[in-house]
C-alpha cells in the first residue's frame, strides 16, 4: 500500500478557518448577513439564498420557480452530469427531460437542446461541468424563444467566466456549490443568486429549518478532519476504505434540506478571500497536465471561455487509465438515461451519444494545490502522449 494519495479534487481547510467558523458561528445572523453580502458583491446579484446543500438549492429553487409555471413540470438538463441534479428535481417533483451534450466542448449540443424544450419547460438547466464555462449564446436565444427560465448552474464552475461574465450569473437564478469538491467549500452547502424579486420572494416562503445540534457538531468535526486527511501524507487513509465509496456517483432523491449554519458561513467568508488565488493555482496545474500530455485529448473551450478546472478532463482515456492514488480518476460513469431508478421520472426518451461517449471515455486530472511536478511527470509517462 503506497502511503500517499492525491483527492481529485477538494481545498482544504486550516486550522484559522475553523476558529473563524466557530467565532462566525457565535455570530448568528450577523455572520450569515456578512457572508451573502460579500456573496452578492461578488456576483453582482441582488439576492442571494443559502441551504445546507447544493441539491437542496437546486429543488427548493425548482419549487420557488413553479409558483410562477404551476402548469410547467418538467426540468430540461444536460444528460451527462452530476446525478445530484437529477436527484433534486425528483426530490422537488417534477420530471426530468434530458438534452445530449457536445462531447468536445462539454457544453448543450444545439439541436438536442432545441427539441427538449416545449410549452412544458419549467427551467433549462445549463451545467459548466469541471469548472469549463458552457456557450451561453444558444442557451439563452431558446429559453428566451420558448419563455423557459435560464437556471445557470455554476456548481463546479465558481469564478470562471464567459465573455468577461462570470459564470452562475447568466441566467433567472444561479447556483454555486460549497460541497468539499468544489472550488472553495464550507464542507457542504448551495448558494442561489438572482435579481428576480418574486424568485427571492418565493425561496424566503420555502426557507428550511437549521440544522440539528447534532448536525451541526458533525458539520465542526468534518471540517477539521479537512483540516488533515486532505493532504497526500494521509489522504491514503480514506483512500484505502472502500466503505467510504469516496468520488461514487449516486441517484438518491430522498435527502433533506435544511439551513446554512453561521459556522458554514464564517469558512465561507474566510474561503471566498481566496478564491482567486485557489482557481489560478488551479490553472497553472492544468497547464502543466496539458503541457505534459500534449497528444492527448481536452475540452474545447468556446470563444471567450475561462476555465477554472475544477479537474482537467482526459476525453480520450482508456480503461486502464485509471490511477486513483494520483487522483486520476474516472467522472460520472453513465449518462441520467441509464439511470435505472431514474427513467419512471423521464419525460420522453431519445438517444444521447454525447453524453455515451463522455461516460465511456473522460477520466479527470486533478488540479487540487497538493499536484507536484513530479505527480504530473510520473502520470505523464504512464498514460503517454498518443491516443489511448
């Protein structure tokens, strides 16, 4: 057994993150005030909304957006993604209609997209899927032509940009994740941003309960062990426990969905700070992948695109690519519509190469601040520099 490991992904938490957190948590409500303040400066958004997870943003805002559409039940998503999304728009209600994706740039394949939309739309989801903005041009003309709401899903994409405009922003409503596996965290968490009044109006009519005490010292506990087990000296330890089915993908519609804590805030505070500096560290890695596998296969990015790679995805890996103690590792590993759980809630049915190919063939370099020069130099000789 190799002691040592690298996460896929993940930022960790010191030591003053987590005192701050606990005096933010003393804080109450002031603490959360702060923390959506500096949340709607950033993103240049009136409103902005907590919740205990990014799911749970995501299905209290498909319900915030049906007191508008109460005739409308179906949200239309990209069909290769995080089954979290899935999950909340089965745990909101409603039926899920899929669009294919182009599997060269990540982002909604055109006329995929053009025929999932109808009269029956509640919202187009649009995904920046690792941290690569989505083309929003096309995006935006449809949902407009069909009166669709844009939901701009920035979940793995917090600080990347699109023609100058940062991604989360483009649409009705946004969505950033604080999960551990995101560009920054607060161990979990969903943050949704508009400057829709009747979107915010809604959301304040569903806002959750907080969470229990006991929760809540599992949300203190979780943070420290971030604190260590991150790093590669000890990040072999979960690693090795299978139990833990750490990086798994999951279909799981039945989760609760509480409150952000002042605690959660006060890392988000301290993590916001650093944002810029964690996504150009980022960057720099995912040059280095890219400068040292230079025959391999990488996302296009549209015109006008900044990644933050989240991870930097391999689109042309081989099954035995995989090299999970250096982080590289598979992503979603079927597209939503072979979901067996999920197809009773499919609205309608088609084919999704897109989505087929990613499934089949993306594997995900890890960018996290913990990547040496010499993690890449020695995948970089394992996986080589041709097409696998």
């Amino acid at each position: 057994m190799t002691l040592r490991a690298l996460a896929p992904s993940g930022v960790p938490f010191s030591l003053s993150d987590i005192v701050h957190g606990l005096l933010a948590a003393m804080g109450g409500e002031r603490s959360m005030a702060r923390f959506r303040d500096q949340v709607a400066d950033r993103f240049g958004k009136r409103h902005v909304r907590f919740f205990s997870s990014g799911r749970g943003a995501v299905s209290a805002a498909l319900n915030a957006l049906h007191t508008r559409f109460p005739a409308r039940d179906e949200v239309v998503i990209p069909a290769y993604t995080s089954f979290s999304v899935a999950s909340a728009v089965v745990h909101a209600g409603f039926k899920v209609r899929l669009y294919d994706v182009d599997p060269e740039t990540l982002g909604p394949d055109a006329q995929s997209l053009k025929r999932a939309l109808s009269d029956r739309s509640l919202c187009l989801m649009v995904c920046h899927l690792f941290g690569c903005p989505a083309d929003m041009d096309t995006a935006r003309t449809m949902a407009g032509e069909h009166g669709v709401p844009l939901f701009d899903d920035a979940a793995q994409a917090m600080g990347a940009a699109w023609k100058g405009r940062l991604a989360g922003t483009f649409g009705d409503i946004g969505l950033f994740s604080l999960s551990r596996g995101k560009n920054i965290s607060a161990v979990d968490g969903g943050i949704l941003v508009t400057n829709e009044d009747w979107l915010a109006e809604a959301l304040d009519a569903l806002a959750p309960e907080p969470p229990s005490a006991k929760e809540k010292v599992k949300l203190w506990l979780t943070a420290l062990a971030l604190c260590f087990l991150l790093h590669p000296r000890l990040y072999w330890i979960p690693n090795s426990l299978p139990f833990l089915k750490l990086g798994e993908s999951h279909f799981d519609p039945d989760f609760g969905v509480a409150a952000l804590t002042p605690f959660q805030a006060g890392l988000g505070i301290r993590m916001l700070r650093r944002l810029d500096r964690i996504n150009a560290g980022r960057r720099r890695v995912a040059v280095q992948w890219m400068n040292a596998l230079k025959g391999r296969k990488f996302p296009s990015l549209p015109e006008g695109g900044d990644s933050v790679w989240l991870r930097l995805p391999l689109l042309d890996s081989g099954a035995g690519e995989v090299m999970k103690e250096y982080g590289v590792v598979p992503s979603y590993p079927s597209g939503l519509h072979e979901i067996e759980a999920l197809r009773p809630h499919l609205a309608g049915s088609g084919s999704y190469p897109g989505a087929e190919r990613l499934a089949r063939s993306l594997v995900t370099l890890p960018t996290q601040g913990y990547v040496t020069e010499q993690d890449i130099e020695h995948v970089a000789r394992v996986l080589g520099g041709g097409t696998a």
